[in-house]
C-alpha cells in the first residue's frame, strides 16, 4: 500500500483527501479505510475522507464518507476544501463544479479563500417540539444538502452541546435517518454564533459549513437578518453566508472561508 493523500482544513473541519480518479481505493474497501484512516494516534486522524473521482456532469466528483464510515450527502467545509485541492493540483479550474451526492457544486477558488454554491434548500420546517430529559425544545429543521436541526439560545456557550446534539440527532422527529444538530446564538447586526452535533462524527466539531448555512437561512428568516450572515464557528473562525434571492421558493446560498493544507504524505499500512 502506497496511497497518496493531502491533509486539508477547513475552518477547523479536517479532512483526507485522496485522488481516487484511477481507482486507488476500491470501492468496497472504502468505508473500513476511512475509519482506520480518521483514527487519531494510529492513523492520520480526521472528520472525513474524500475520495476525488472522475465525472460526465462535472470537472470532477467527491465521494464522501464522515469518520465513522457513514457516507454524507454534502459537507460544505469539505466542499471548500476539495475545490481548493482541486486547482492546486491542477486538473480544476479557479471557477468550477463538483458532482454529489447533493447534487451539482459550484465554487470560486481565490488563493485559501474558496466560495461555494450549495444545492437549494429544501425541508424547511419551523417550530417542532423535540422532548427528552424532561425538557421541550423548539426546533426548526432545513437540509442544505444534508440534514440539519436549529435550537436558539441565549448563549450557546452554557449549553450541554453533546446531550442536546445527540438526543435530538437520535428522537423519533428526525427518525430514521436522523439529523445534525446546531445550537445558535444571535449576536448584533449580521452576526451569529454556532456550535454543531455532527451526525456520523457523533460529536460536537469545531465548524460545519452546511450548519451555519442552515442556522442562517433559519436567523435570517426569524430575526430578518441581511445577507452576509457572519458566522462564528468553534474553532474561532468566521465562515461568511451569502443569501440570494432565487428563482422563487427557497433562495441561492453561498458558504466563503479560508482553507488550509495541513500536510502531505502517504498512507503505506493500515
């Protein structure tokens, strides 16, 4: 085994990047490789892995899968990533478009600051009440190409993120395939903070791009927001939400951050 890889992150997000476009990892060995790969201390360690691919729709496509083995429809801190890995290692464009599972991606790639264009929301849900532990949430729901679940609180900093992730990420409402959970907080102007119970990660990350689309979209239609939504992550860092207005029902957006190579090398034993 001799398998190249590019280490990536994105707003605290990491992933394991690997072309894949001439069949390095077979399929069927895919998920158990992800899961021996994400490990921590006995392997490269990450959130993700993304398998870059060859397409007929796209200059390219991802095949992604959480750390867990569990394959996601989109990522959009990963989306950031692999067009970034896509033009520097040149078979991408600066302005191009990825296939998955979500559909069609379009990104912008300016140096480590990568714009993308998710999929059109859709599910968009308001006000379900989730109950466990004795205690009612209000809790709205959209998918930006994956599932996302949205509490508002006062302040996200004193909330249990583990237990209220995991319970609504596991209740019936969400069943069966189950939901990322965000818990966000309003803060002045365009500006909110968001802490993300990552299904597949099974724990709080320090940023998901598809969640702070979702926890804007979802602010700015209860607090009547303006577009950018500038979003604090875990990590620290500030992903910026651009919302459009599209062509009737839900509206265009778009997820812009900084991207960061970590490192390179090659997998040689599992």
């Amino acid at each position: 085994m001799n398998i190249p890889f590019t280490k990536m992150s994105g707003s605290g997000n990491d992933f394991v990047i690997v072309d894949n476009r001439e069949g390095v990892v077979a399929d069927d060995i895919k998920r158990d490789f992800v899961k021996k790969v994400c490990t921590p201390k006995s392997s490269v360690g990450a959130d993700g892995v993304i398998f870059v691919e060859n397409s007929d729709k796209a200059d390219y496509k991802w095949d992604f899968y959480n750390n867990d083995g569990s394959s996601a429809e989109m990522c959009g801190n990963g989306g950031r990533c692999v067009a970034r890995y896509a033009v520097e290692k040149g078979f991408a464009p600066e302005k191009h478009s990825f296939d998955t599972v979500a559909g069609i991606i379009s990104a912008e790639v300016d140096g480590p600051m990568v714009k993308v264009k998710l999929t059109a929301p859709f599910d968009r849900k308001n006000g379900l009440q989730v109950g466990f532990n004795g205690q009612e949430y209000k809790v709205d729901s959209i998918n930006t190409g994956v599932p996302h679940a949205i509490v508002f609180f006062d302040n996200v900093e004193e909330e249990d993120v583990k237990t209220i992730g995991h319970n609504i990420r596991f209740h019936d409402v969400f069943a069966p395939a189950g939901t990322n959970v965000n818990l966000v907080q309003k803060k002045e102007g365009s500006a909110l903070k968001v802490r993300t119970y990552e299904r597949g990660v099974e724990d709080e990350t320090l940023a998901c791009g598809t969640g702070c689309v979702a926890s804007a979209l979802m602010a700015a239609a209860r607090f009547e927001i303006q577009s950018p939504v500038a979003v604090e992550t875990r990590g620290g860092e500030i992903l910026k939400v651009h919302i459009e207005n599209g062509n009737g029902g839900e509206p265009d957006v778009y997820l812009e951050g900084l991207t960061k190579i970590t490192f390179e090398g090659h997998i040689v034993e599992l």
